[in-house]
C-alpha cells in the first residue's frame, strides 16, 4: 500500500520531467472506467459498424469483417479530463488512416469531421485530422487482451498523447466506447458530452476541459 503510494509518486515525478504530464492532471497506474448509462451487450451475429456521410459508398461490416481489416498497435499515454492520467498504454486494433489510405473508405472532399456513433446513442465529434491522426485507433485490443466490456468491448475509439510526435492530443472522452458507427460530415456537429458543456477542441495541453467557465 504505502509502497504503491511512494511508486505512484516517483512515477509522476520521472513523467513531469519528462515533459509528459499535462498541467492539473495526475498518473495514476490503475484504468478508471468512466461512460453514462450501462455497458451494452455484445452479440458477434448482430454486430456491425456502419460507415456513412461523406463517403463515396456507405458500408456495414460485420464483426468478422472488421476482423480481416488491416492492424495497427500504438503506445500512448492517455489523459482523462477528471485529471487522471495513465502512461505508455499499449492498443491495438484499425487506424483510420490505414483504411483512408488503403481505399476501404473513399472519403468525399467534403468530409471534414467524424462523428463516432456508440450504442444507445452515444455520440462523440472529432474533427478529420484528428481521426485520421496516429494517435486515434479503432482498437479492439488493450495491453494484448481483448478489450473488457466495461472500457468499450468490442471496439472503442481512443485517442492519446505519442511523447515526441507533435499531434494534436484531446482528452481521452473523445474516443467513443462501444462503438457502432462512423459518420463523416461536412459541418461539425456536437457530441453527448460537448452538448453537455465539455470543450469541443479538449486539448490536454491547453486544459481544454469545459466550454464555459
Ligand atoms: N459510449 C461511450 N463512450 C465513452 C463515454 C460514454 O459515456 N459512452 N465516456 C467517455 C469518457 S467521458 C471517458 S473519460 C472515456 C473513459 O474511458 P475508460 O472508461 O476506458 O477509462 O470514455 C469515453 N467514451
Ligand atoms: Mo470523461
């Protein structure tokens, strides 16, 4: 116990030094699990993530679909908005870039954010160079497990801080658990928790947390 305390510490202590420990967050080396309303049920029969908006053609892959997409594993720290922050978390799962890129979705020039669609109506906004970034997976993957169903079983969005690559790094709220659709638009829309007053930008390093102050 206090030797779990003294660690969490020095652990904070080598990241702030690092540079990697955005202003008022904390490390924890727990996973939190932090969502509104109940984690759904998985059905692999019924399942599907359905592409739409500004694509050329709209899809709907099944979950054996989505498993022969091409994969990716990243390493990042993640930074929650409640001020909890848990380093070098290893993914693995689709990029989007990878399916832009390999042609599995044809964007329309018009396409400009992301919406990602989550069951019972969660819904969260990015904007496209954001989802299309190296620091945003549709992962399937966490630490070389699948996913639990409380963190977003079977597919989540997430989204995180890679030291040394200068990308754009929101809170971890931006990527969607449970996920079941990608919408790409042209205008950017807000999602549950920015209608709810959390900032729509939410860059860690700004402290980018609510709309008003
Ligand atoms: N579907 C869904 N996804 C969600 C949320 C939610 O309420 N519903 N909350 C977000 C918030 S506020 C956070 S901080 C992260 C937390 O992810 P975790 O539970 O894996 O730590 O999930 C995000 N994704
Ligand atoms: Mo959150």
């Amino acid at each position: 116990m206090l030797n779990n305390l003294f660690g969490r510490r020095q652990d904070e202590a080598r990241v702030r030094e690092a540079g990697r420990l955005p202003p008022g967050q904390a490390l924890t080396n727990r996973f939190p699990v932090l969502h509104y309303g109940p984690v759904p049920p998985f059905n692999p029969a019924t399942w599907d993530l359905r592409v739409f908006g500004e694509v050329e053609q709209e899809a709907a892959w099944t979950w054996e679909q989505f498993n022969q997409l091409p994969r990716t594993k990243i390493r990042m720290d993640l930074h929650c908005v409640t001020r909890w922050s848990k380093f070098d978390t290893d993914w693995e799962g689709v990029a989007l870039k990878t399916l832009v890129e390999a042609g599995l979705i044809k964007l329309k020039p018009t396409a400009r954010y992301l919406m990602q669609h989550c069951e019972y109506g969660f819904t969260v906004n990015v904007p496209l160079e954001v989802a299309l970034a190296p620091n945003f997976l549709l992962a399937t993957h966490y630490d070389g497990q699948p996913l639990t169903p409380d963190h977003g079983y079977p597919l989540r969005g997430v989204i995180g801080h890679i030291p040394g690559a200068e990308l754009k790094t929101p809170y971890l709220w931006k990527g969607g658990k449970w996920l079941r659709g990608l919408e790409f638009m042209a205008q950017d829309r807000l999602g549950f928790w920015e209608q709810a007053g959390y900032h729509n930008e939410a860059d860690v390093w700004k402290e980018e947390r609510f709309a008003y102050g």
